[in-house]
C-alpha cells in the first residue's frame, strides 16, 4: 500500500478496527486506548477530540504530544515488515501501534506491552 495512502487515513476510521480485533480476543476497548495514550502521549480526552476531528494518521501522529522513548523497545513483525527495521520515521509509529494492538489481541499482558 501507498505510504501516502495510509498517511491520508483517517485514524477514526482506523480506530475502530483496533478495538474490534482487541475484543475479538476478549480485550477491552479500555485497554485499546491505553496503549494508544502510551504510546502518542495523548490523554483519553485527547484522544476521544484526535478521533472526533477524524485528523488523519499524518496529523494523529505528529500531533502527539510526547511518544513514548520506549517505543523503540518494541520489535517484531507487523504484516511481513520488521517494524524495527522500518526507516520512515512515520510509517515506524503507525507500524509501532500497530504491534501494540497485535499483542493486546493475542493476550500478551499489558505490563508487557506497555515496556514496564
């Protein structure tokens, strides 16, 4: 896919797919936005305005208040792509939320997603 593509998503249209893969595995929206708040920096207020302004993933990102300087402690695949290895320093923290999401789905406890 187009990186400008994924760049132009809306990330409330990208949201919800988070939430309904995590409760797929009987994981709670909650914990969805946890790891989202973890990682951008965002409170749930903010977060809850990013998803009502439907920002796209471009302004989600650069609009994060702090990143979390532990997010390069997450390693793995994401779809084929060693998100590690990913050298666009954007399309690094979507794949980085991405694999958050990912481990929340397969159960991995949030301690250990969240780098604690």
């Amino acid at each position: 896919m187009d990186p400008e593509r994924i760049y132009r998503m809306k990330f409330s249209s990208v949201y919800p797919m988070y939430v309904q893969k995590a409760e797929r595995k009987d994981r709670t929206k909650e914990e969805v936005d946890r790891v989202i708040c973890w990682l951008t920096g965002y409170s749930p207020k903010e977060l809850q305005r990013q998803i009502e302004r439907e920002t796209d993933m471009e302004t989600f990102f650069s609009q994060a208040s702090s990143f979390n300087p532990n997010a390069s402690l997450i390693k793995g695949v994401v779809c084929g792509v060693r998100v590690e290895n990913v050298e666009d320093p954007l399309m690094r923290k979507i794949r980085y939320l991405d694999k958050l999401v990912d481990e929340l789905a397969k159960g991995k406890a949030l301690d250990k997603i969240l780098r604690q």
